[in-house]
C-alpha cells in the first residue's frame, strides 16, 4: 500500500474527504427521494412507472444505496485492510 496510517488519518479528516461525504449524502438523500416518489400521477392519473419497470428502478437505487454506503465505510476498510498488512508483515513469532 502507498500509504501510512497518519497519512490515511490525514486524509479522511481533509476538507476533500468531507466534501466527498457531504456530496454523497445529497446523493443519499435524493436517491430516497425518488424511492419514496410514487408511481401514480394523481394529476394525469396515469402510472409513470408499470410494476415491473419500477422494481428494476427502485432495485438499482438501492444498488446506488449499498454503494453510497461503501463509500462511507471506506475508511475503515483501509484501515483494516492496512492493519492486516502490517500483521502479515512481521515476522513470525
């Protein structure tokens, strides 16, 4: 890996970082939005969306989610993923 502890820490306490986090949680929050949206316009009083159509909308929302939510635990994966490094690379006791 081409960082250190203090430098991963360094990183995820920068401005750039919080910036990144508060662009994914406008991100976040217009995805549950549109899951919320309904599916019935009441002024047509039209669907906008068949059922089918919609599952696979609202399923590739959520996948938007679950990314959304790695993104955020990104810093504890390297972490645990530099921790690991470490420990494989001391010598064997």
């Amino acid at each position: 890996m081409q960082f250190s502890p203090d430098t991963l820490e360094d990183f995820f306490e920068s401005l750039v970082w919080k910036s990144i986090i508060k662009e994914l949680e406008s991100w976040e929050n217009a995805i549950l939005h549109e899951l919320a949206a309904p599916t019935f316009d009441v002024q047509s009083g039209k669907m906008t969306f068949s059922k089918g159509d919609r599952a696979v909308f609202d399923e590739g929302l959520r996948g938007s989610l679950r990314a959304i939510g790695y993104m955020r635990n990104l810093p504890q994966m390297m972490i645990e993923s530099l921790e690991q490094k470490e420990q494989q690379d001391e010598p064997g006791e």
